[in-house]
C-alpha cells in the first residue's frame, strides 16, 4: 500500500467511526431528494439541513437503491428518475 492510500484509509475510519452518518429527520424543515440512475438500478438519498454550530449542514436521513425491473429498462433516463418518485 502507498503512503497515500494508507491516509486516505485511515482518513476514512476516523469520519466513519467519530461522526453519525445519518441525521435525525425534523419535520418542520424542508427536505431535499437528490437521484441517480445508472444502467440498471437507481438509488437515492434524502437529505436536510441543519444548523449545526452556528453553521448549516447538510446531511443524509435515508439512502434508498433499487435494481431496475426487465420491462423498465426501455425508459429513458429522465423517465426513470421520474419512475423512481413515484
């Protein structure tokens, strides 16, 4: 392993153990619903901001990933984000 890497490992484990990775949704505050798909599934993420610190944060409440069915596969890219609101 490269010096480089072995940061970035020891990087990522500091961030995934010391910090919560999921937000406790408020439900007076607005929501933001960010999607993707790429070849044959879609995923999404919901997220909220938050002030923390004096200072707004924007954080993940739920991941969500769903492979896409045979007779999806035709849509077209717009179609299936809009077949992943619904």
């Amino acid at each position: 392993m490269t010096v480089n890497r072995v940061k970035g490992f020891e990087y990522l484990r500091q961030a995934l153990t010391t910090a919560s990775l999921l937000l406790m949704p408020d439900f007076k505050l607005p929501f933001k619903l960010y999607i993707d798909t790429s070849g044959d599934s879609l995923g999404s993420s919901l997220h909220q901001v938050k002030i923390m610190n004096d200072k707004p944060v924007e954080g993940p409440i739920c991941f969500i990933s769903s492979k896409i069915k045979s007779t999806e596969l035709k849509y077209g890219e717009s179609q299936m984000e809009c077949l992943w609101l619904v």
